[in-house]
C-alpha cells in the first residue's frame, strides 16, 4: 500500500517475444513409450494430445523430450493450408503463417509451437502438423528411426511387412491378426537405437484402411470413413473394439518381408536383394545432425542381419499361410527356391 492507501502498480515485464507468456496446463504423454512433456495455455492443445497419444502406456525410462504450445489470438478463420517444413542439423522449422509455427531444437528435445485458435478449430490438422510433427520428430532424433512398414508376430517372430503406400501392408497386417498373430503396426514402426536385439514399436491401437478395405473385409463396412489430413478418406478401426485380434506396442525384427501383389508367377517367397531393401529402408533419413543419421543408418544396418525376402502374392489368405510356413519350418523358402528355378513371366 502506498501512503494514501493506493494499490500500486506492478510493473509488467517488458516480452515482445512472448517468452514469458504464462502457460498454466501441463502434461506428461507417452508417445510410443517415450516420456513428453507438453505444456500449453489451452485445454484444446491438452485434449488434442491425449487424443494422439493417452492411449501410450510408459514403457521406457528416458530423459523426457518437451513440447511448448501457445496460443495466441484467434486467427482469421480460414482454413489453413498445409506447412512448409525446413531443417538444418539440429534446428527444424514447421511454418504455415506468420501466426501459426514451430520450432525443434532436436538436439536439446525442445520444441516450441505458437499458434491461433484458427488452427485448433480443426483438431486432425493441430495433431498432425503441430503435436505429432514436432513430438515425434524429437523422440527420432534422440531415440528412434523410423521404418515404413507393418509389423506382426507369430510363434515368436517379428515379421515387417514392407512397400510403398498402397502395397498392402495393412491389409495383410489384418489378414494375419484374424488368423492369431499378434498386432504392433499397420503402417509405420520405428527401429530403436541402442538395442543389442533388433526391436521395433509401433502403434498397436488402431488399423488404418482405404475405402476399399470393405471389398477384402465386409465386416469393416460398419466403420464410417473419416477425413485424413491430407483430404483422403479412410476407414480407421480401433483394435480394442475387433474381437480376438492381440496386439503388442514392441516386437523383435526377425524377417523384413518386401509385399509384391503385382507378379505374374505363382505365390512365393524368394530373396530379395539386402542392397535395395537397404536403400529403400534408408530413404526416411532425411535430416538432422550427422553423428544422429549414422546412428540411425547403422541400427538400419542390423536389419541386414534378418533374412530379407519377397512375397509374391494375390490372395491373403495365401500370403498368411507362406509366411506362417516360413516360422515354422522354412518351407516357404523352400518353394521360392524352387519357383526361382522357373523361367520368369514377361511383363504386360
């Protein structure tokens, strides 16, 4: 109090940059295992997050990597467009607007993201781009390297199942789920650095199909498609609610499995070249500071230790029953060995 009983003023600390701006909730997640600290100024940014990952349970005692969200202002409205992603050794940008941004400093696992309510209006676009992006792309650089591929386990063994986008990787993922393999991942795993066994994590809580996953499974056409990020539709199922499929959030990597549907010669399992599935495997390692991309190359490096085949293939059903033969008693090698004895179909 003053001498004439006034209140006074309390300064407020000059902050253009915002650096100081309060942010009052704060959580920890488990994104593929892995501890995340985010901190925000809105229960959105909280709930989005839970969303992508509350469903994680903590599975590795690491130094938590940290995820700073602020929200400022509540934008124009519009929908924003997709942002422009730009990286040099440890720092990583993710730009859409002046107002809506991030910033990674991979190497101190910090990340700061400013944003508008403009882009919380759309909670698919705020999870991607601005949660999952900066998130995981911390966890990679300290922990991880990602694969593009499904996995499933079975008497023991983790198979990857590998192909671009629209190879049938979650298709065949399902396939062997209904016959009793266990369920890691659909789509992408990711390798982890530093382990003497090859032993990969995924997310074993949804199943994510094109629309014409319905064609191969009928039983999926009580599932509404929903929107993707990228405009796309897709029928998403969460593996809680499929009866009798088990899953698991780790596996060992045991055979890298490459999907062909497209060959003409009859189903089976043949080689397949370790220096391309190496090359293709290696095309994630795309940025960050150059002692971290070795470390990723060299535990791509141990996958070469696996058995590497392709699968030639038109039915599902034929597809489990090779590759179950293979964990049992090898006999699937043994009829690609005799299929590789058969002169090659020429291409239409």
């Amino acid at each position: 109090m003053t001498q004439d009983g006034a209140t006074p003023e309390v300064a407020v600390p000059h902050d253009p940059l915002l650096c100081n701006m309060r942010m009052p909730l704060h959580t920890v997640l488990y994104p593929l295992g892995f501890p995340l600290e985010i901190t925000t100024n809105s229960p959105a940014v909280i709930a989005a997050a839970r969303e992508s990952w509350g469903h994680f349970p903590e599975a590795f005692a690491e130094r938590p990597v940290h995820l700073r969200v602020g929200v400022v202002g509540s934008g124009n409205g519009a929908s924003l467009p997709a942002p422009t992603h730009r990286a040099w050794l440890n720092l990583m940008a993710i730009v859409t607007d002046a107002e809506n941004f991030a910033v990674c400093d991979l190497r101190q696992g910090v990340a700061f993201c400013c944003l508008t309510e403009t882009a919380l209006a759309d909670p698919l676009y705020l999870r991607y781009y601005f949660l999952e992006g900066p998130g995981l792309s911390l966890l990679e650089h300290r922990y991880l390297v990602s694969v593009h591929a499904a996995c499933v386990r079975f008497a023991d063994r983790g198979v990857l199942l590998c192909g671009d986008s629209g190879a049938g990787k979650s298709s065949l993922a399902y396939a062997c789920a209904l016959r009793g393999w266990t369920f890691v991942a659909d789509d992408n795993i990711a390798l982890i650095r530093g382990r003497k066994e090859r032993e990969v994590i995924g997310n074993p809580n949804r199943i994510r199909f094109r629309e014409t996953g319905v064609d191969l499974f009928p039983e999926l056409s009580q599932y509404q498609a929903v929107r993707q990020v990228a405009g796309d539709r897709a029928i998403e199922l969460a593996t809680a609610m499929a009866p009798g499929i088990s899953t698991a959030l780790t596996s060992t990597a045991d055979y890298v499995v490459f999907l062909n549907r497209q060959d003409s010669n009859p189903p089976g399992l043949a080689p397949f070249s370790k220096q391309k599935a190496f090359s293709w495997l290696k095309q994630v390692i795309t940025f960050g500071e150059e002692e971290v991309r070795q470390a990723q190359v060299a535990s791509l490096h141990t996958l070469m230790a696996t058995e590497i085949l392709e699968l030639r293939y038109t039915e599902l059903s034929t597809a489990v029953d090779l590759l179950e033969s293979l964990i049992l008693d090898g006999t699937a090698c043994r009829l690609a060995e005799s299929l590789d004895s058969l002169p090659r179909a020429e291409n239409a």
